[in-house]
C-alpha cells in the first residue's frame, strides 16, 4: 500500500491518504514520520489502526510517555490514554488553547490522537499554527519578547480536575510539579525555526529577561496567536489519527455539547527542554 501526501490549510498541516487497509508503523511509519519534519500535523483517514500499532508509530517519533492517570488508561496498553469527554471522569482542560505538559521542565513532544467514537456533530480538534502567529506577528513584539519567558503552573488543571470531578484539589502538587519558564519564542528542536510557545491552560504570565514588562499581555498575545486564519480544524471521522508537533502548534476541543459521546486514544512523546529561537544553534554546533 502506497501513502499519498497532500498539504491542508497553509501548508502547516498534511493529509496522508492511500486507499483502503491496514497502517503499519514498520512498513509506513517512516514515510509518516519524514512528514512530520516538515509540517506541524499530520492527518491519517481510510486506515485501521490497531492499539499496538498505534504504540509502535508512537515509538518512531519518541519514546512513549506512560499514562499516569490510571483510571483512563487503555486495558491494553499504559501508553494510550482513553480520552472519553463523557465518563465520569473526563480529560480536563482539552477546551483551552495548549500545548500538552507544559507544565514541565521537558514537555510533551508528539500528540497523537485516534477516534474511536465521534458525536453526530461537533467534537472537532482546532489546531493554531504557532510558526505562522510569530512569523506574522508586528516587528515590535518580535523585539520585545525576544528572550523572553512565560511561566507555566499546574494550578488551573488542580483546580479544573476538582471542580468537574467533585473532589478536593489534589494534595502536594505544588511539590510535584512547581513553576517551571519556557521561552515564548521557542526553536523548533531541529531546524531552530522560531514560533510562539504559550498555553492558556498553564501559562499564568510573561517575564522578560531584564526582569521589566514586555510591549504585549498575555491575553492579547493569545488571542492574537489563535485567530481563525492560523486555525485548522479536523471533522473527526472514526478510525481518524491526529498527529501534531507540540513544539509548532497549540490545540484545543470544540466540545460546546459536552455530553455527546467522543472517545479518543492519546499518545505522546518525551520531549526536551524548549530552546529560546534567540541565539539558537543547532545541537551539533553548540
């Protein structure tokens, strides 16, 4: 079986297609993963995809992060988070704007996602493009969040996670995971190409590197970095595989209906500690 690739919405996403039949990560994998390194998302229709294979393709852009939340996870598999908005205890915080786990000093890599269950309508991922939102961005914020950093906390998701399962906020995790600061502008870890790393569901604030105030608000920034024309949206379809680069794009749910029926197999990679795109250079040269 033969993959076909077509580009989608400016060039920062890409649909793999090639007929009918069963994806394997040893056999189409790669052509999968070369396409990664040059667009921000990939879309996968018309292709079964079993759990093991979804670990496998996982695997070849990362090492897998294991699921630690343990009443969600998949029977077969601790790498393949069951996503299911309609449980009794759903994912939280996938309605804002994020990047995922940036709430650590190494976040998430790549996300992948796989519909097993889709609503007859809404549901949809949005995906914003963060190279295109820096490239487009005026000169003057260029210049003053050059070095820049933003600080990201766990707080919101405590306090979210409590508030839709109706329980306490959960105890230590200002121990378990304290404030860590990334670069706004972030390299992209191969190619250094800068883009905007924020998050709405972490992000409390931005500091710049002399410690003053920088010419954009936090808010005003956001809100800017997700408008329409950066934006793309995906129409699940069972059996759809999402893939995108963390390191290049924001995303969030589109679940106004919160109740209908959507479950989603999630996997992610380990990633590295974001790289401001100031002064950057290549791992091979620094």
């Amino acid at each position: 079986m033969s993959l076909d690739f077509a580009a989608l919405h400016e060039d920062f996403v890409v649909e793999v297609t090639g007929g009918t039949g069963v994806f394997l990560a040893g056999r189409d994998g790669e052509a999968v993963k070369e396409a990664l390194a040059g667009y921000s998302v990939a879309v996968l229709r018309g292709l079964e995809l079993a759990p093991a294979e979804q670990v496998a393709l996982t695997r070849l852009l990362g090492e897998p992060e294991v699921v630690t939340d343990l009443r969600n996870h998949h029977p077969e598999s601790r790498d393949i988070l069951v996503v299911n908005n309609s449980s009794e205890r759903p994912v939280v915080g996938n309605r804002c704007w994020h990047s995922d786990r940036s709430f650590l000093p190494e976040p998430t890599r790549y996300t992948m996602l796989r519909a097993e269950v889709v609503p007859p309508e809404g549901g949809d991922t949005l995906i914003a493009d963060m190279v295109a939102a820096y490239a487009q961005s005026p000169t003057a914020w260029k210049e003053s969040l050059s070095g820049a950093v933003g600080v990201h906390t766990y707080d919101k998701i405590a306090r979210l996670r409590a508030e839709i399962h109706g329980e306490p906020v959960e105890e230590g995790y200002e121990k378990l995971f304290p404030p860590v600061r990334h670069p706004v502008v972030r390299a992209h870890p191969e190619t250094g190409t800068p883009a905007f790393y924020l998050n709405d569901l972490c992000m409390t604030g931005i500091e710049a590197p002399d410690g003053g105030s920088v010419a954009v608000a936090l808010d005003e920034l956001s809100a800017y970095a997700t408008e329409d024309r950066f934006v793309y949206r995906h129409h699940w379809r069972v059996g759809d595989v999402l893939i995108w680069d963390n390191a290049r794009v924001l995303h969030r749910a589109d679940l106004r209906l919160w109740k209908l029926p959507r479950v989603l197999h999630r996997t992610t990679t380990a990633g590295l500690p974001p790289r401001p795109a100031a002064g950057y250079a290549p791992d091979a040269v620094r």
